[in-house]
C-alpha cells in the first residue's frame, strides 16, 4: 500500500511520495527542481510574440516533464520497497510533508503567469484566408487583462449569456463607426486603403489606421454583407469581422455578434500549430 500510495502522490506532487517513504532530502530536491521547471514554462507563457521557437520548447517541456514525473513515481515506488531504510522521525517527516505540500499548493496562487496558453480550433471558413477549417492554434488567455486591444487584433472571444468561443478579428473600438459600402470598409466615414492581392485574384489586403495589413478573401461586392447601415461602437465594446468577408457571421450580419464587451474576451489569437503541411505550422496571426 506505500509504494501504490508515494507513486501516485507523485504524480500531481512531485515529492510528495518520497516526503511520504522518508526519504526527505530528496524530496525537497524533487519539489524545489519541479517548481523551478514550472516557473520556467510560465516565463515562456508570457513571451509577447509566439513563434515556432516557442511552440518547440513548449513540446519539449511537456513531454521532459512528463518523463521526469514519472521517473519520480518510480523512483518513490523503489524506496518504499527497500525494506533496509532506516526510520525517519515522524516530526520530521511531517514538516517535510507541510513544506513539499505548501511549496506546491502556493505555487497555485502566485501570479507568476496571467496569461496562459489555450488550443483553439477553426471548424468553419469565416476566418479564411488566414485561418482556415482544421487550423488549430494558440489563444494567448488573459492577453487582454494586461495589454490594450487593437484594431487589427484576432481575438477569440464569448457572446454574452454564451460560453462558446468565437473568433474574428477586431475592426472598431468603442465610439468607431463602422460600415460596408458597395465592398469597400468604412472606418468612421474614411474607407480603409484596399489593394488587390498580388497572386490571388479573389484576394484583397486591407490596412487598418494605425493597424495591420491582412488579406481577406473577397469575391463580390453586392449583398447585406457589403452594403450596410452605419454601426455606432458603444464605449467598452467592439466590432468584429471575418477575413473571408463575402462569408462570415459577424457583427454586420449577425445581432448577437454585434458589439461585444471587452470583457467577454478570452484571449488573443497567437500561431497556428496544427496542421504541419503546407507551410501552416508556426504561422503567426496577425
């Protein structure tokens, strides 16, 4: 029953198997290297631009974490078989027991990572040509609770009284004016610059004021879709649209995707990785 016990405590606490077998100074090892190894990954979570150098080292984290967790387990599980160790003091061991227990449950409550990284997945073409069904990538969650949103931005974000994620992009912040005319995107009455994509032909690229220039998909310039009223922004909400912009519920077409609070943001949309063909890994979203 020891050894079953110190190996699976280990598993969600390094440490706390060999705290458990009274093997104490290897115990603190275990815990002390195990919370700096967590802080390491939490440091890189707050990296500000996500690239491919990143998405490896976070692979190669998990699965060296994963390895180490479980060599743990089985090392906890072989000192309690040894049937020759010599007794440990109960006070002693509970103070190592308190102190393995409170270094990992602390760690829990220190801010050392606001944000965090979260898989999200593309099921629909909205987001064409820059994200497209399939793509999988990495939300920046809680980007937003210490940096200002943009215009330009991909956000993935949840409509009220909905906890579904949704993702566009960010066009108007509140008191913009946003509106479509015969295809073309107005931004408080002034059109934003539009130039045809160089080789693909049904593509054009945008350039938002003081923003980013991304290439949407665009194939007409009749319908609801490109011919709207003029939407009014209210204050701490924003206006979303999809890149593919013939075929996209957004805030144009759909009410509910109208103007969304600020704080219904999940998080901000960082690189795809998933799939690897096609040039797709490591793609950044901007």
């Amino acid at each position: 029953m020891l050894r079953w016990s110190a190996a699976l405590l280990t598993l969600p606490l390094p440490g706390l198997g060999h705290a458990l077998v009274g093997a104490l100074p290897r115990a603190l090892l275990i815990t002390t290297i195990s919370l700096l190894w967590v802080a390491l990954f939490a440091l890189l979570l707050t990296v500000e631009t996500v690239t491919q150098t990143h998405l490896i080292l976070s692979a190669i984290w998990m699965v060296t974490a994963l390895s180490a967790v479980l060599a743990a387990a089985a090392d906890a599980w072989r000192l309690a078989r040894a049937p020759t160790r010599p007794p440990v003091p109960w006070p002693r061991r509970t103070a190592t027991l308190a102190a393995v227990l409170g270094l990992n449950t602390g760690l829990a409550y220190l801010p050392i990572a606001p944000i965090t990284w979260r898989s999200f997945y593309i099921p629909s073409p909205s987001m064409a040509p820059t994200l497209r069904p399939g793509d999988r990538f990495i939300v920046q969650e809680g980007w937003y609770d210490t940096n200002p949103l943009q215009r330009g931005d991909i956000v993935v974000f949840s409509r009220p009284h909905d906890h579904a994620g949704y993702v566009k992009r960010v066009i108007g912040l509140g008191g913009d004016r946003v509106r479509m005319v015969n295809g073309t995107l107005l931004l408080n009455s002034t059109p934003v610059p539009s130039t045809r994509h160089p080789t693909e032909p049904n593509q054009q690229i945008l350039t938002l004021p003081d923003g980013p220039s991304y290439t949407v998909a665009k194939l007409s310039n009749q319908g609801f879709a490109n011919n709207t009223p003029e939407f009014l922004v209210p204050p701490g909400h924003f206006f979303v649209l999809g890149d593919n912009l013939d075929n996209s519920y957004d805030s144009r077409t759909d009410a509910r995707l109208r103007y969304i609070p600020t704080a219904n943001l999940i998080g901000r949309a960082a690189i795809i990785y998933w799939p690897f063909t096609n040039g797709r890994f490591g793609t950044s979203l901007r």
